[in-house]
C-alpha cells in the first residue's frame, strides 16, 4: 500500500510546479503588457506635443505600415504615356507605362472617372523632364511622387511639393505651422515600363 501513497504524492507535487510555472508566466505577460501600454501613451503624448508646438513628427519615429496578407491591393493601370522631352540638344522622347495602386476598388472607379484629368497633369510633369533627369533613380523617384501628386489632385487632394519642402528648411527662423495631411488613396506609383530614347 505504500507503493499506492507513493504515486498519489508525485502528481501532485508536479501540479504544483506546472501551476506555479503558469502563474509566473502570467504575470511576466501582464507586466510586460503594462510596459508596452506605458511606452505606446508616452509616444503619443509625445507626438501630441510635438503637433501642438507646430514640429512636425519624424517618419522615422513612426511605426512601419504593415500589409495585411489577407489585403490584395487594388491596381490602376494607366495607358503608356508618349511624350517629348525637354532635352535641348536633341530631340528625345520616353514612353512609360505607369500603374497606381489605390486603397480600394472604389478609389480606383474614382480615378477612372477622373482619369483625362490625370493624364494630362501626368502628361504636362513628364514634358518638363529631361532625359538625364530620367535616367538617374533618384529622377524617377522624384516622377512618381509628382506622378502620385497630379494623379490625386483631380479628387481635390493636394499633396505638399518637395521643392516647397526643402524651401520651408532654408529658413530655420520661421516654423511653419502644418496643416494635418490629408490622406492620400495612391498608396504608390510603380512603372511597367521605362523608356528613353
């Protein structure tokens, strides 16, 4: 009978240690929990302060955008864009395939509706452009970003000018109060094709 005695008592000093296991566990959770909570409100306060002193809030400082994976991105495709460019030397013209992608299908109907509206201010940036400014990287992303302006401005969206930006950052004596951005259905502008000749 002893033998009996014997396996009753080792399940329950094992229960106790898988219970206290549990219980450290938990409350490790709940700590860390409350730790994350706290550093989320001080960014926030952080940043709501920053606002008010009219500063704005470093990209940097702001959490990543993470996709969905359940999110299939809804994309526009533009027709190929022909145009002459604005090389003095030679005549020289791009062609370039342009695609946007949009929030939604409904933004993407929106755009359709719009769409001899955006062609045409796509059209007038691309006329301005040089053939070395277009073959560099940082020429073409500078086009999509003007690209991404022209396509929403139809739907009565402006988007701030970079050039406006680096003019506001040479004069450090004045802060200038912004307004809160409006948010922009073009996610991004992808080119399908490229080129110049």
């Amino acid at each position: 009978m002893s033998a009996a005695t014997a396996v009753d008592a080792t399940p329950k000093k094992g229960s106790k240690k898988l219970i206290l296991i549990l219980a450290i566990v938990g409350l490790l959770l709940v700590v860390g929990g409350g730790g994350a909570a706290f550093m989320l409100k001080q960014r926030a306060a952080a940043a709501a302060a920053a606002e008010e002193d009219g500063e704005e809030v470093e990209a940097a400082h702001a959490p990543a955008k993470k996709r969905d994976p359940k999110y299939v991105p809804t994309f526009v495709a533009l027709d190929p864009f022909v145009v002459n460019l604005a090389d003095r030397e030679q005549e020289r013209y791009a062609q370039i395939g342009v695609t946007l992608e949009v929030d939604d299908a409904k933004v993407a109907e929106e755009l359709k509706a719009y769409m001899p509206a955006i062609r045409n201010g796509v059209l007038m940036v691309l006329a301005h452009k040089t053939s070395a400014e277009l073959l560099e990287r940082a020429g073409k992303e500078k086009l999509a970003g003007e690209i991404m302006r022209e396509a929403v401005r139809p739907l009565g969206i402006e988007l701030e000018d970079g050039a406006a930006d680096e003019a506001a950052d040479d004069k450090p004596a004045k802060k200038k109060k912004r307004k809160a951005a409006e948010h922009n259905p073009v996610q991004q502008v992808l080119f399908s094709s490229f080129i110049i000749q």
